[in-house]
C-alpha cells in the first residue's frame, strides 16, 4: 500500500529520509515561505540549486501577499505565481520518489498533504551525435541519446501530427526504469497494441538498462536463429516505422529504439534507400541479399564441394585446394572452423578495447592469421580468402550479425560432415523456422512470403516515389495478420 503525504511536514520528511536512507547526495533544506515552514527536497546533481533559488526569489519577493492558511500558500505558489511547477502535485511517496528521481525538486509545506514539484532538472547527458551503427549517405544526422525526454522530443520534432500518441510506464524492480510507446493511433492494429501494452505490464525484471531486455518478453515463440523486433539509433527511421502502424519502444537510458513488430526483409533496407535513384537502390537491396547468402553458405558449400564432390571445382582451383590440404595439419573443415573462430576472437578483442588499441589488434591479427599462419603452414590460403570474403559480406548486413555467426559456424559444420545432404537440410531447416515465425499475428517473412503486393513495390526492388506515394503502405496491409495474441 502506497504511503501517502500527510499535514505534517516532519511526518513526511522522515517518510523521505527513511525512502532514501543516508544517501548523500538526497538534499533537504528547511526554509519559510511567507511565515509557514517548508522544506525543499532534491537530488544534487540532477537537479540545479542556482535554478532552484532563482525561482524561489519570485516568491519571496512579494512581501505584500500574505497567505492566511498553508492550502492559500500552495494554491498561491500553484496558479498565481512564474514558477515553472509541474501540472501534477506529489501526494504520496512514491510520487515523491519518481519526481525526485527524474530530476525536479519537491517543496513540502507544513499543514499542507501534498508536495509542489519545480522543473529544476539539470541532468548531464551525451549530446545528440550522428549515430556510429547506422550510417548514410544522406538524410539526417542525428541518433539517440540516453535521456528519455530527449529521445521523444527528436521525435516529435520530426512528427508534428496529433496522431503521434506518447505512453509511460515503469519497469524493473530496483531501477524503476521509464520506458515510452510511441505509435499513431490511426495507422497502428488496435489488438496488437493491447498485446504488446499487456506484455509489457506482465514484465517482471529487477533491472532494465536497455531496451534489448524486454525482447524475450515480447517474443511469445519458440526458440528462433531471427529476431521479431528491431532496433534503430536513428529518429528518422523510428518515425518512418511509425508512419507504417508499428511501435516505437524507448528506455531511459538506452540510445537504441525497439521497432514492433519487425520483419525479415527490413534488415536489407536503409533511409538511403528513399533518397536515391530506385535503379540504384535496388541494385544495393539485391546486393545485401547476395551478402547475406555469401556471408552465410559460403563457408559450409566450400567446405562441402572439396571433400565430397571436388568435381565440381575448375581444375587450377582444385588443385590448390588439395596441396594447400596436404600442406596444413587440420581436415579441410576443421581449419574454416579455425579460422572463423579466430575472426570472432579478434573482432571481440577490438570491440571491448579501447579504439586506439582496437586498430592495433586488427592489424596484428592481419598479419599473424593472413601472412604468418599460411606461411607456417597451420591454415591454407583458400580457407582465409573464404573466410575473408565472408566476414566482409556479414558487415554488408550488420542487423543480422549475431544469426549469421552462428548459422555460419552450423552450415561448416554440416558441409564437412554431410556433405551436400548436410547443407540441403540445414538450408530447408533455416527457411522452414523463418516461415513459421510470426511477428505479432503478422509472418516473420511478410511480405515476400505470404506474397503481397507491397513486395512488389518496395521489397527486393524498389519502385520510383511516383508508385510508392499513390499506395500509402501500412502493415494493416500486410496477409495473414492474426489477432496478435500469438507469434
């Protein structure tokens, strides 16, 4: 049960100092408005002492007014003074603690059962940068910061409709994270909203830092290599997933918005795809396909022809397969394994250091694993230029990074045991489990499969902006959407 405010102004400032324990940076100051003691409560560094008594003087400036009661104090300092006051006032604890923590201040009046709350917020906080995951050629150059607040009004600078709704909750247990639902309540499924809204209240973490953590809540389905959500630095690209009828989920905290629901073909486009000529960025989707098809099967199909059918291979390459394999001390799909592994170890080494230190990783690894091991004899030279060319083509689609690791690791593994058998079955096995995951009510793989005519338009080739404007596209649009109680 929620501890609320009572008249008594020491009554409550114990109730906050036992909220707060002896944490030193909780700030309490004892002072007397127009002959009625207060307190003023805050948290150094979130909010701004200077601030906070250049507002006060407005008050104390006015020595003919003179309140006859603590409620004629309060109704005076609410609506007939520039203080710049939050529309709502603290009535319990627990009010106290949320606004407190979010950087206001709380005045408490003695005889008075409720708390006024000053916009004194004067957090420190990244400033808004070009964001370093997602970049363009054209467009915007502003991403996501970490401030909440922040995050909502670069959306709503870009969205100036009133169909742009904005809703709050609190998640974790311990942090009391705030999380906001941005979506346009004209073009949004009404069901799916309720569902995720619903999944969200029945989140049960002890923390939240990101917004990554409440994927598996929303994810009702079995175990998949793929994603049914999506994240995005970019204001332009949220807002542009809004204007489709999805939903935007943002953590205070997190620079990365959750787009919902999110489908596979999305992971092949960009925001310069819509500011180029159509001929060129179709010939760029189909590209990032071909990528992720290389970066994928490549490994596995390689390994798989020169062990089980080596006629396949012209015979100049054939034969350098099979000296570079009678040079090194590893089978043929041993030492692909090797060797992505490798590449992932240094890939993480240069992302935990520090960046000075991350170059000089990559180019000792370049040296040791492209020079040095070939020419020790430990891994031949075909397996490092497949190898190579697959890592580039993974970096073509960088959404789909974690996936295509794995499955690339899977497909070596079924080409050096099985064969062409091997890679046949795990091929039908990664479509099968893509076709069969919905993304709230709507197919994971929409809408190349079920086939729509929105594919057609902007799918794997995309049409001219005379085509795309006179058919507005929403996922309202989309075959096979459900009730979204099921994925």
């Amino acid at each position: 049960m929620e501890q609320t405010l009572t008249t008594s102004l020491l009554d409550n400032k114990l109730a906050l100092k036992g909220l707060f324990g002896t944490a030193t940076d909780f700030y309490t100051k004892d002072i007397t408005l127009m002959g009625y003691p207060a307190c003023i409560c805050m948290f150094e560094g979130l909010s701004s002492i200077e601030r906070l008594w250049i507002m006060m003087l407005d008050v104390l400036s006015k020595p003919d007014v003179q309140p006859e009661t603590p409620e004629e104090l309060f109704d005076y300092i609410l609506k007939q003074t520039a203080i710049p006051l939050e529309s709502k006032s603290v009535v319990c604890v627990e009010d106290a603690r949320a606004q407190l923590t979010a950087g206001t201040s709380v005045i408490l009046i003695d005889g008075v059962a409720r708390g006024l709350v000053l916009s004194t917020q004067s957090m420190q906080f990244r400033s808004v940068q070009e964001p370093s995951g997602e970049g363009n050629v054209r467009g915007s150059r502003e991403g996501f910061t970490e401030p909440l607040r922040v995050n909502i009004s670069l959306m709503r600078r870009l969205i100036r409709s009133g169909e742009l709704m904005v809703e709050t909750m609190t998640v974790g247990e311990h942090t009391k994270t705030e999380i906001a639902l941005l979506y346009n309540t004209q073009l949004v499924p009404k069901q799916m909203l309720s569902t995720v809204k619903r999944r969200l209240e029945s989140v049960k973490l002890p923390f939240l830092f990101d917004t990554g953590y409440l994927a598996a809540f929303l994810q009702k389905s079995r175990f998949s290599f793929f994603q049914s959500v999506g994240y995005t630095e970019r204001p332009d690209t949220a807002c542009a997933k809004i204007c489709e009828g999805k939903i935007i989920i943002m953590a205070n905290g997190s620079p990365f918005a959750m787009i919902v629901p999110y489908f596979f073909n999305e992971n092949f486009q960009s925001m310069d795809d819509y500011s180029e000529k159509a001929y060129f960025a179709s010939l760029i989707r189909i590209l990032k396909y071909s990528a992720f098809l290389i970066a994928v099967m490549l490994p596995g199909v390689f390994v798989s022809v020169a062990n089980f059918t080596p006629e396949l291979l012209p015979p100049e390459l054939l034969y350098k397969v099979a000296s570079a394999e009678l040079a090194t001390p590893l089978p043929l799909f041993m030492e692909a394994l090797f060797v992505n592994f490798l590449l992932e170890i240094v890939r993480e080494a240069g992302l935990r250091l520090p960046k000075p230190i991350g170059h000089s990783v990559s180019l000792v690894a370049a040296l040791i694993v492209g020079d040095a091991a070939v020419s020790a004899g430990i891994v031949g030279t075909p397996v490092v230029i497949v190898a190579a060319m697959t890592a580039i083509c993974t970096f073509v689609v960088p959404s789909l990074y974690e996936p295509i690791t794995v499955l690339r690791i899977l497909y070596i593994l079924a080409g050096g045991l099985l064969g062409p058998l091997g890679i046949v079955t795990l091929l039908f096995c990664m479509l099968l489990g893509m076709c069969g995951m919905n993304s709230f009510g709507i197919p994971y793989t929409a809408p190349i499969a079920p086939g729509s005519s929105a594919f057609w338009r902007d799918g794997l080739l995309r049409r001219n902006w005379h085509t795309l404007a006179r058919a507005d596209f929403s996922i309202d649009q989309l075959p096979g959407k459900e009730t979204g109680e099921t994925q």
